[in-house]
C-alpha cells in the first residue's frame, strides 16, 4: 500500500459513519417538520381570526412570545433528564407557538416578500449547512466570537427599537444574515462532533437528546436567518 493511501475504516468505524449520516438525517428532518409546523400555524393564524385575537391583544402575543423563551430555556436546560419523547413534544410545541407569534410577518410584509425570503434562506442555509457537514476545516474556535456578535445583535436591535434608524436596522439585518450563515455552519459540526460518543458507545438514548437539541439550534438559525432577509430585502405593506 502507498504511503500517500487513506488508512481504511475500521468495520466499528464504518458503522459510527454510517450511523452518524443517518442520525444527521434525522436532525434536519425534524427540524424540517418543525418548520413545517410553523408555516403551517401561522398561515392558519393569519387566514382566521385568530389573528386578532393573538395579534390584536398585546398580553397574549406577549406572552407567547415569553412562552417560547420559556420552551428554549427548559429544553435546553433540562435535554440531559428528559426523555427523547418529551424532548421531541417540546420541540414541536415550541415551534407551534412560535409559528403563532411569526403570523405578523403575513400583515407586516407582502406574500411575495416573504416567499423570495424563505427561497433564499434555504438556499443559503443549505449551502452552509452542507458545508458544516462535510469540510474539516474546526469551526470551534469561532464560537467566541459569534456568541459575541449574537449578544452585540441583540443589544444593538433593543437599542433601535428607541433610535427607529433605518440605516442601522438594514447594518442589523446585513450582520444578521452573515452571523446565522455562520452560526449555521458552526452548529452543524457542533451537531456532529457531540454525536460521535454517544453512536460509538451505542446510547440511543443520548443520540436521540443531541438530535432533538441539534434540531433545535438548526430551527432557530433558519428562523432568523429567514427573518433577517426578510427585513434586509422584504417589501413592507
């Protein structure tokens, strides 16, 4: 054999391989439903008058809207006691509620905004998410630096709720988007690399905690990435 020749996997290497493709199947297609579920509540909400009762009374929109934090936080806290079931319902009723607070967007913006957003936010998330996936470039050392332009976002966005610059929102979005492609790239991996163990060690268990988390992260960077080309290229009403 050359010395220049790939080592060939192993037959349990093979197989975490293999595992690992299907498990990552897995991720996005739930995180695809999850999507799914979302469009689907708010059109529903958007089309009946569930729409004034949610978004004409500000204490039952804003308590969705801290309903939703609520789902995160307590998924997020707690993946490691609850059961993949109760993980997996979690999720599903997060993106239910959050498809009831997105039903604005429909009053907001004009269908066709919103459909050339979501078709670019698709086609971009795909691209990075794939490239998340295959390259072995370690996007770990980035993480730093974009959970620190996550919290200098949010803190910029609350600041020009007051400033109402419309500049700085179109500089928001345009960081927005660059931040969520990155942050799309970088939890793929993340996905990823915190599968290995738990295929290697055969806990399905664990395997199916990480995939309903990872479904997650994945949900919400194409939910903002989505929501910042909106703001960046969508024609308002």
């Amino acid at each position: 054999m050359s010395a220049f020749s790939p080592t060939p996997l192993t037959l349990s290497e093979a197989r975490v391989a293999e595992a690992l493709g299907d498990t990552m199947r897995r991720v996005f297609l739930w995180m695809t439903l999850g999507l799914l579920a979302t469009a689907a509540t708010s059109i529903a909400v958007a089309v009946t008058p569930l729409s004034k009762l949610i978004l004409g009374n500000p204490i039952i929109f804003f308590g969705l809207l801290i309903g939703e934090f609520v789902l995160v936080i307590t998924l997020t806290a707690a993946i490691g006691k609850l059961a993949p079931a109760s993980a997996l319902a979690l999720f599903f009723l997060y993106a239910v509620v959050n498809g009831l607070t997105l039903s604005v967007i429909f009053f907001a913006y004009t269908t066709s905004a919103i459909a050339v957003s979501f078709f670019a936010a698709s086609c971009m998330f795909g691209a990075m998410a794939l490239l998340g996936y295959t390259t072995h470039m370690d996007f770990s050392k980035f993480g730093v630096y974009l959970l620190m332009g996550l919290i200098g976002l949010i803190v910029v966005s609350l600041i020009n709720l007051f400033l109402r610059s419309n500049m700085l929102d179109w500089i928001i979005s345009l960081v927005g988007v660059l931040l969520f492609l990155g942050l799309t790239a970088y939890d793929t991996q993340k996905i990823k690399r915190m599968l290995g163990p738990g295929l290697a060690a055969g806990d399905e268990a664990v395997v199916s905690r990480v995939s309903v988390l990872g479904a997650l992260n994945l949900y919400l960077d194409f939910i903002n990435l989505f929501l910042m080309i909106l703001r960046l290229i969508g024609r308002r009403r």
